[in-house]
C-alpha cells in the first residue's frame, strides 16, 4: 500500500447541509468514488474536493464532477 497522503487546504465557504459541520477543500489518497451510478473508481490523490470535517460528506460542484468524469473515463480503459 502506499502512503496515506491528506492535504488541508481552505475552509469552503459554508457549511455541510447533512450534519452542519465545517466544510474544507480536502486532497488524499485512497478515495473512492460511484459516480453516476457506475462502478467505483479511484479519486485523483490531488484533486481537492470539499469535504466535509464531521461526518465526511464530499460537495462536489461542476467542475469537480468534470474533473472526477475524466478520472472515471480514463479507468475505465474506454469501454462504452
Ligand atoms: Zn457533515
């Protein structure tokens, strides 16, 4: 396994709509995503995503989404 990597960058400007807690734009390895209902697929280490600080939900606007698209497309190897 390789190192578990976690960067903090800056506290989004509001708060998570599921629990109330501080939201921050978070980079780290090892996460997951089910996109669109596919199968899962690794998140970029380095793409930041605001996440939540309490109970770890992930607000994820356009460009993310676009950003986690490709991500999806490219692991998937081409197939559709
Ligand atoms: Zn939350």
């Amino acid at each position: 396994m390789s190192a578990y990597v976690e960067t903090t960058y800056d506290r989004c400007p509001f708060n998570c709509a599921e629990c109330g807690g501080a939201v921050w734009l978070l980079a780290r390895s090892g996460r997951t995503c089910s996109y669109k209902g596919e199968r899962p697929f690794t998140v970029p280490a380095a793409l930041a995503i605001p996440t939540c600080d309490d109970c770890d939900a992930e607000w994820i606007d356009d460009e993310i989404a676009s950003v986690l698209d490709e991500a999806c497309a490219a692991q998937e190897g081409g197939v559709r």
